[in-house]
C-alpha cells in the first residue's frame, strides 16, 4: 500500500506559510505517495484548494480524517496537541519543530510515538542543501526586513536629486551576515542605499565585500577564529563583545536604519543594540530585530509590535517575516519538504536508512524517545 502523506493547515498564531504546494503535490506523488491536504491549507499563501485537487491530492475538511491513516504529517510548525493525539503510534512528523524552544511539543510526539525530523537540524552539507529550510526562509525574511524598514522610515533609501535639491542616501547598517542578513545587504543597496555591516565569522568580510558594502568589525584573534566548523557564529567571550560594542556604538549613531539577524542555535539570540546605544539614535531612524522570536538582539523589542522610543526611534519586531512574503517562502520550505520526503520514500514505499547522516541529524524522537542529544537535555 503507498505511503500515505498527510498535510495539515497551520494554526499556529500568525502562521501563513504552507508546507505543501501543488507543485509539490506533483513532486510527492511521483515518489509513489499519496497525498490529502487539508481544506484550507494553502490560503494563506495563495492556494486555493482547487488547485491541490488539480495536482492529484485529495482535499478534505475532516482534520482527524486526513491524519487517521498518515504514514507522513507534513507541516511548517510543529504540529498541535490536537493533531498529535490524532496521528496513529509511529507516524512520522516533519517541520520546523523549533525543538529547544518547543517543549510541550516535542514531549507530546514522543509520547505518541512519532518519528519527528526537525528540519533545522538539517545538516548544512553538500548534499543537503536542497533541504536546507534554515536559509530558504532566512533568504526571504532579509528581504522582508528590508521592506519593512523601508516602509517605517520617513525617508527614501536612494540619494536623489532634484531641481528642488538633493536627497541624501539613507544609511543601513546590517548586523549579522550570515543569509539574511546577506539578502538585507543586497536589497538595501538595490533600493539605493549606503550599506555597512558586520559579523563575528571572518568569511563574512569578503562576503559582504562582494555585494558593495563596507565591512565594520573587530579583527582581532578571537575574530579570525570565531566560526564553527559547521559555519555557524562562535559566543564571543566578553572581551570581545565589549570591544565590538564600543566600536559598534561609535558607528549606529550614524545611522538610518539598522537591521539585526545574529542568531545562535539552541542559546537566547545575542543582545547587539542596547537601550543606550537606541537612545543615541536620531528621531525617525528605524531598528528591525529579525531575532526577536529568540529573545531579540534589541533592547526593547517586542514580537509582533512596532515599538517608538521616547527620541522617536522605531523598533520593528515581526516574529515572522518570511510569513510576510507567503507565497515565494511556502514554495521554497515546500521543496526543501519534498526532497527531505525523497530520502524516506522509495516506490511508494517506506525506505529509511537509519544511518543516513542527514536523518540522524535531524531526528528529534524515535519509538517513544527523545533521539538528539542537544534536545534532551
């Protein structure tokens, strides 16, 4: 009998990315699966039903009757008590499981049995990087930031001039050059902006070179040893931090715009722009912390909410910003799902090699047990 692959709107608050689209549909079904969707779960994203059923999956409103007979559940979070309770004992859950943060979630699949793969621990080798969720989102939500900080600031980005005089080039300052903050880079200065950033990975330089920005970092010893080999950033130790505080307070006064996107696996994100260094700010000028679903890299910035300081500065928090561009960030994390599906299904066939590097480092729980050693704890 052919797997059966289950796909579920996502209620999680604020959630309008989908994890199947009707070209995925076509891609699953070529593994020799089958494939129910939910009713509605494309609508957030600009997919309407009948495009599902057009592909070949069957749509179906009866939630308990779409997970009932699931071999596979996939989503974009991490799936609810109410949909957990509803898998049979040994399904497999796939999604952005956000496992340090997603406790009760993760208890509830173990405690169902699930096989759950979270697709951040995907490993960020060769031949993963088609599956690679963290930067097809990270990609997008650059984008969005600079959008949003676009549309908050009072200003234009480009310098313009004009019979009735010159407009200065806004100043962007990105923190954190790893894929989003990449994309920020690039986006600022197609929108006319003077771009400076930094990052604590000495491959960030010539990175950020490369898209016509400036570099701005201490680089020191700790700085040319600061990356992981997986190329994550490295904890700075305090010395360090200090340091690249103070040099980054003497040049945020003189900026527009700020965007932060540091994010450290497992950990709280690191605090970057503190309360004094936002009260330096000049009215109008705009922060937007992508990290504050982590605890934010900004002092004073709220999930969900544009905060205005006392001097007139404002702090944009979306949670969420690749939900922002739903369509575009659905299609990607959809494929990255597709080709993750691939390495567990052959035939229409279940087919899971246990010692596949890219399943052993994404798998969260197996036969009633938590499996990755960084969530056990």
């Amino acid at each position: 009998m052919a797997v059966a692959i289950a796909v579920t709107r996502e209620r999680r608050e604020g959630e309008t990315r989908c994890a199947v689209t009707p070209e995925t549909v076509k891609k699953l079904l070529a593994l020799g699966a089958t494939v129910t969707v939910e009713a509605g779960t494309g609508t957030g994203s600009s997919f309407p039903d009948s495009e599902y059923e057009a592909a070949g999956a069957r749509v179906s409103s009866d939630l308990k009757g779409v997970l009932a007979g699931a071999d596979i559940l996939l989503k974009v979070r991490g799936p609810t008590a109410s949909e957990t309770s509803a898998l049979k004992s040994g399904a497999i859950v796939i999604g952005m499981l956000d496992a340090y943060r997603e406790k009760a979630t993760i208890e509830a699949l173990k405690g169902q049995g699930a096989t759950a793969f979270a697709m951040e621990f995907v490993p960020r080798i060769t031949r993963a990087q088609v599956m690679d969720v963290l930067s097809s989102q990270a990609n997008l939500a650059g984008y969005r930031a600079v959008i949003e900080a676009a549309h908050a600031y009072g200003r234009g980005f480009p310098m313009m001039m004009t019979a009735a005089g010159t407009v200065a080039a806004a100043k962007v300052f990105v923190m954190g050059a790893g894929v989003a903050g990449l994309q920020a880079i690039a986006t600022a200065r197609r929108l006319g902006a003077v771009v400076t950033a930094t990052d604590v990975r000495p491959a960030a330089k010539e990175q950020v070179e490369s898209l016509g920005a400036k570099f701005v970092a201490v680089e020191d010893e700790e700085f040319k040893a600061a990356e992981t080999a997986g190329g994550y950033a490295k904890q700075m130790s305090p010395e360090y931090q200090a340091k690249q505080a103070e040099l980054t307070a003497s040049h945020i006064v003189k900026q527009d715009v700020v965007i932060t996107t540091a994010l450290i696996p497992g950990r709280p994100a690191p605090r970057l722009i503190t309360a004094a260094h936002v009260a330096s700010m000049k009215a109008g000028s705009v922060i937007v912390d992508l990290a504050v679903e982590a605890g934010g890299n900004v002092e004073g910035s709220k999930p969900d909410e544009i905060v205005t300081t006392a001097n007139g500065v404002k702090i944009v928090g979306w949670s969420n910003l690749a939900g922002r561009i739903a369509a575009d960030a659905s299609a990607l994390y959809a494929r990255n799902l597709a080709a993750f599906v691939g390495l567990l299904v052959k035939d229409g066939e279940l087919s899971i090699d246990p010692e596949d590097e890219i399943l052993k480092a994404a798998a969260v729980t197996h036969k009633g047990e938590v499996v990755h050693e960084g969530v056990k704890g």
